[in-house]
C-alpha cells in the first residue's frame, strides 16, 4: 500500500513538472523563433523589451490575455470553444510515452527515479494515434468558424494530416524494425553505444527512413514548407482566422508543442535519444537529450526561414507519389537486412 | 496532375538525368538554400541602433540645419547683406540688417534678426552659395523633430552655438549613443569620442 502511495505521488510530481515545462516552453520558442527569423533576414528581431527582446514574449502573453474573445455571430459556438482545448489536449497526452531520460537514483533515499512517465510496450503506436487526434480540433476550428477561408485550412489540413501519417507510420515501422521494439525506452537502448549504433546510420536505409520521417513530421507539424492548412498569402490564417485571445493562444501552443513532439520523436527515434555520440564526453544524458531536441527544433526554424511553401498538388504528390512508394521499398530493404 | 512540376522533367541526356535525380535524392538544392540562410544567421546585422545605441555621423558635405560663423578672433561674418534671403527658393530666410560699431561683426552692418524657418527650407543650399562671406553653412544637424512649429524657426542665437559634431571629426561613421526622453521633450546623446565604425563598410 505504502509503496503504491508513493508511486502515485511521483508520478503525481512528474505529470507536474512536464505539463508546467510543456506549457511554458513555447514562451523561449517564440522569442528564439522570432529571433532566428531576424537574424536571417538580417534584422535583429525583437530587442525593445527587455534586454535582446528576451521578455517580448511575456508581453505577448499579456497582450493575448488582454484581447476580447471574439466568437462569430454564426460560428458554432460549441464547437469554437471546445477546437483548441481539442488540439491541445492530445499535443499534451503524447508526452505521457515520450522518456527524456532513462533513470536516475536519488540521494540519500536511494531511490531510482524513472524520467518517463509511462514505459508503454506499445508507445509508439499509442503516439501516432494520441496524435492524430490533434487534427479534429484543427477540422473543427476551420468548420465551426463559418468563414470560407477557415473551413478551407481545415480542409487542407485533413488532406494533408491524413496524408502524411501514413508516411510518418511507415516511417515509424522502419524503426520498431530497426529496433525490435515498440517501446520508447528500448527503442533508445537499441541505439546505445555512441554515433554508429543509432539508427540514423543504419545504413543504407536508416538515412532514408530518417528523411521520410522528418519530411512527414514537418507535414504534420503544418510547418513551412507544408503549412498549407495556414497559409497566409491564400488563406489569410488558415484554420484560425476567426480565433483571437487566448483561444488564438492556445492553437500556437499547441502548434509548437506539437514541433517540439517531432524533434523528440525524431531524436528518440534515429539519434539515439540521450545516448552520448561519442562515449567520452561527460556529459549527464539528460543533456544530450535537450541539446539534440534543441538541435532539431533550431533546424525547423531554419528550414521556415529558408524554404517557401509548396503548392497544393505539389505537396499531395511528394506525400503519395514519393514518400509512400519509397516507405514501401524501405520495409522491403529493411526487412531483408533484418533478416 | 499533368502540370505538375516535379513529376514533368525533360531529360535531355542520361547524364543530366542521373544528375537530376541525385540532387534531388541528396536534397542539393535544400543543403544549398539552408546554407545561404544559415550563411545570414550567423552574420552581423546591418541594423542602425538609432536612437537607442547608435547614431550617424553625415558627411562635412552634408546640407543640415543652418550655422552662423563666426572668424577666428570671434566676430559674427555675417554682413547681413541679405544676398541670401534673394538666393533661397522658399524665402524661408529673414534677415534685419542693423548698424553695429562695437566689433561684434567683421564690419560695421551685422544682422539685427537672422532667422530661418526650417519647416519651409528645402535645405539646397544655396544660401551657403551665395554668402561672400561664408558665414552661413548648412551644417550637420539632422535631429529637427518637434511637436510644436513654432520651435522649427531657428533665430541667430541658437545658430551660432557651435555644432554638436566636433569640426575635426570626418562623417559617414557611426559613434554610440543614448536616448534620451524628459518632459522638456527628447534627446539624442552622441558620444563622439566612441566611434563604431565607417557607415559604408558596414553597408558591405
């Protein structure tokens, strides 16, 4: 009974300390990606609140906090307000399979402390699933909004979401069968053993699998070079043209909890998680874990600052006509490598 | 999908075929865009600091706000022959003429008013032109926003002071700066003795 009770009061704790990172994590990434966009572009970006800018976002909290919640006289007031907690939640529910570390002991007590919540034996499935729900919060915002240039972003969005997973589920075969596991953790542990364990580098096909699966999780992310579902020159915004405040808050939330998803997934997946590349660097592996995401959350920004965006059939082509094909030959590759 | 531009390739010759597909496979053009961008990313910014940091220095050819002159022994050049008044396009320039024989001039007719209206000055600078005796100069004041009109009309006392950029100090540099905002109004503070940099350099 004893030993349950505490069980329950840490994972009671780590549920706490993931959802407050969770939540104020996309405060530092708004501020980095405004400052990446500046840099490119050859401009300083945000530099008047704070020093470098660095409080711009707490203004921008404060700012969204402050506007009026508009909500359409002819929206569907139901569903307007359930859209964003509805993309939110699931970006949030993924985070109870993804380990950020394997474990540690605590001082004195002597007790090992697992840095994942959960070590599902089905993790990944349960990943793509949680996450694919994200897209009916996007479908419903675009429906219920009754604006032409909403409901088409959800349309988009659909398309393209529904699209991509399939790729990003291939893409998620490849590396249970690099792996031999389901698990997140063992997934990890299959890659232990610096640079050239990692699935990355299982050549030839690990390099395939990798760029299929980030291609795949750009689209899934609706980032640039795939963020038709909110294109601004077309569409105005997208889904959420008709959000304002905080309901407007919580799509970017979730939009970027959702990018910080796909690094980890990426980074979990194919480099090896907090496996140390070399072997020699003292480095805890927490560390290394927050410095690859870190890595990949920079190369998104790079990317949407690099790249424009691909038109509609373009980006139906690229995911049915090339991903999904070359998926298909990479299980083929990869399951006679295995053998 | 007959149009669309990634399936439609005209292969001219096997080789430029097999080129094409290796780029496309190795992402070339991708690797390439990704590192002009990050090419930007790591370079300075070109952005002026002004007010806050950094401000320009002109050029000495620059046309600014007006000065009087005075020769080296302090006396006012100006002879208030009015040639100036009839040399400026937007007559923005009095000029009251007044007999003075205590050696304030370099002769005995000074100006009694001399005052310019910088709202109408188109700052060509004609006046400087036409002055025999180079008391008016446009000078390298640019910092003439203000709430109220009445303050764009510079009389002879505040065109006398001397500059704010020390003479001996050549244009097109950038020295540090502060900014700063009382209830009088604002104010740009220019450290000259810090320089930043040449303008044009920066430029690249």
């Amino acid at each position: 009974m004893f030993e349950t009770t505490v069980e329950v009061i840490i994972i009671c704790i780590k549920v706490g300390v993931a959802g407050m990172v969770l939540f104020s994590l996309p405060i530092p990434l708004t501020w980095v990606e405004r400052k990446v966009a500046g840099h490119i572009q050859v401009r300083l970006g945000p530099f008047r609140v704070g020093p470098h800018g660095i409080l711009q976002p707490v203004a921008d909290m404060v700012k969204m906090l402050l506007k009026e919640d508009v909500i359409p006289t002819k929206a569907d007031k139901w569903l307007f307000m359930l859209a964003p907690i509805m993309t939110m939640v699931p970006a949030f529910a993924v985070f109870v399979a993804i380990p950020v570390g394997d474990k540690f002991t605590l001082p004195f007590i002597g007790k090992d402390i697992t840095l994942y919540m959960s070590d599902m034996n089905v993790a990944v499935v349960y990943i793509l699933a949680v996450s694919g729900l994200s897209i009916y919060g996007i479908i419903f915002g675009g429906w219920a909004s009754n604006s032409k240039y909403a409901v088409m972003g959800g349309l988009r969005s659909a398309a393209q979401m529904i699209s991509y997973e399939v790729a990003m589920s291939f893409a998620a075969v490849g590396v249970v069968m690099l792996s031999n596991s389901l698990s997140l953790v063992e997934i990890v542990k299959s890659q232990s053993g610096g640079l050239f364990h990692w699935n990355f580098l299982y050549l030839p096909v690990g390099p395939v699998w990798f760029m299929i699966f980030f291609i795949a999780g750009l689209a899934e992310v609706n980032r640039i070079p795939f963020d038709l579902p909110e294109d601004e020159g077309s569409l105005a915004a997208g889904y959420h043209v008709e959000y304002s405040g905080m309901r407007f808050a919580f799509f970017m939330l979730a939009e970027y909890i959702a990018m910080v998803t796909i690094s980890v997934l990426a980074v979990i997946f194919f480099l090896g998680g907090w496996d140390d590349p070399t072997g020699v660097i003292p480095l805890p592996p927490i560390l290394w874990f927050v410095g690859k995401v870190a890595a990949f959350i920079y190369l998104f920004m790079w990317i949407r600052f690099t790249l424009p965006r691909y038109r509609y059939d373009q980006l139906m082509t690229i995911g049915w006509k090339i991903l999904i094909p070359v998926s298909l030959v990479c299980v083929l590759v990869t399951g006679l490598m295995r053998i | 999908m007959r149009d669309s531009r990634i399936e439609t390739v005209k292969v001219k010759s096997l080789e430029s075929g097999v080129r094409w597909i290796l780029k496309r496979t190795f992402f070339v053009d991708f690797i390439k865009g990704l590192m002009v961008t990050l090419g930007y990313n790591l370079s300075k910014g070109v952005t002026l600091r002004y007010p806050d940091e950094e401000k320009w220095i002109p050029y000495r050819r620059f046309r600014g706000v007006h000065t009087l002159n005075r020769d080296l022994d302090g006396r006012e050049l100006c002879v208030a022959c009015e040639l100036c008044v009839k040399a400026c396009p937007t007559r923005c320039i009095t000029v009251v003429p007044m007999e003075d024989s205590t050696g304030k001039g370099i002769s005995d007719r000074v100006a009694g008013v001399w005052k310019v209206d910088l709202v109408r000055c188109l700052f060509c600078g004609y006046c400087e032109d036409a002055c025999p005796t180079t008391a008016v100069r446009l000078g390298r004041g640019y910092e003439r926003a203000c709430f109220d009109l009445s303050s764009a009309v510079l009389d002879k006392e505040k065109l006398l002071l001397p500059e704010e950029v020390p003479p001996d100090l050549d244009g097109g540099v950038i020295v540090a700066a502060s900014f700063e905002r009382t209830g009088a109004g604002m104010k740009v503070n220019a450290d000259f003795t810090k320089l930043k940099g040449d303008w044009l350099k920066m430029q690249g």
